[in-house]
C-alpha cells in the first residue's frame, strides 16, 4: 500500500545526506584553499579578477567614477569572497540540520558556533602556510557570511511556509 509518510521519510534522508556532503565538500574546499601558499592564492584571485575586471573598468569610465581605486577594488573583490564562502557553508549546514527536523531556532545557533568555529581553524591555520596570516578581521567578515546564510535560510523557509498555506487554501476552494 502507498504510504506517504515513508516517502517523506525517504526524500528527508537523502536530503539530509545531499546537505551534509555539500557542507563537508564545501568546508574541505575552504581548508583547500587556506592550504594554498600566498603567492598560488594570489594567482589564484587574479584569475576571478581578470574576469571581473574589464566589466568594473567599464562601469568606472561610463560614469566617469574617480573615487574607486582597482588596487583596493581588488582587496574589496577578494575579501568579499570571504562572505561568499561561509554563506554557502552556513546556507548548507542549516539546510542539514533542518532536513533532520532540528525544531525551533536551534539549527541556526548551531549553525553559527560550528561555521564560527570552523571560520576560526581555518585562520589559525592559514598562520601556518608560507606567506599567509590568519586574521581576526577575516573571522569577522567569514561571520558576515555566515548571518547572512542563515538569515537566506531564515526567509526562504518562511517563504516556503507561505506559499505552502496559500496552495493549500487554493486546494480547498
């Protein structure tokens, strides 16, 4: 006989399973990147700054922008990069937890120390790596990303819970 609730349990579990090994891929491509040397992350960043490049100076000439130097566009670029990373993470943790019916405001705490905490390790780390410094400012802006995902979390979530009820009501009438 068909059961729903097997099925529920069935795509709760892969997506549970799917969750947690996008955090664990994504929290061992950050350690791989710390692990790079200064002078391969830098190359590394100047491949992503090519790319962006051309469109800024585009833009900058257009509007006729004098206040935007590309030295500190480039440090803007590559610390943004940090609020990326660990949005990504804290958006997949919390997506983990969630899938596990971690209830209330739970997932998003735990979300927070482990992603923190993870953020912390990775720069203490990077103290270790020729050329590379582990900075307090990087756990800040890393923390940034963090609130932001779990806040993207947050609002998709309720979002989703809206337009669930709405389908419902339709369904009804």
């Amino acid at each position: 006989m068909f059961n729903i609730n097997n099925i529920d349990k069935k795509i709760r579990y892969i997506m549970t399973v799917l969750f947690w090994l996008l955090a664990v891929i994504w929290a061992i491509s950050i350690i791989s990147f710390s692990s790079d040397p200064a002078h391969v992350s830098k190359e590394k960043s100047g491949l992503i700054l090519e790319k962006i490049e051309p469109f800024v100076e585009r833009i900058i000439e257009e509007y006729d922008i004098k206040f935007i130097d590309l030295d500190d566009l480039h440090f803007y670029i590559r610390k943004s990069a940090h609020v990326f990373i660990y949005f990504l993470l804290s958006v997949f943790m919390c997506l983990g937890w969630k899938a596990v019916r971690t209830r209330g405001l739970r997932p998003y705490y735990i979300t927070w120390v482990m992603a923190t905490v993870f953020s912390i390790i990775d720069e203490i780390y990077q103290v270790f790596i020729p050329g590379r410094s582990g900075e307090v400012r990087d756990v800040f802006l890393d923390n940034a990303g963090i609130v932001l995902g779990l806040l993207f979390v947050a609002f998709g979530i309720f979002l989703f819970k809206k337009l669930r009820r709405r389908l419902k009501k339709l369904r009804k009438n």
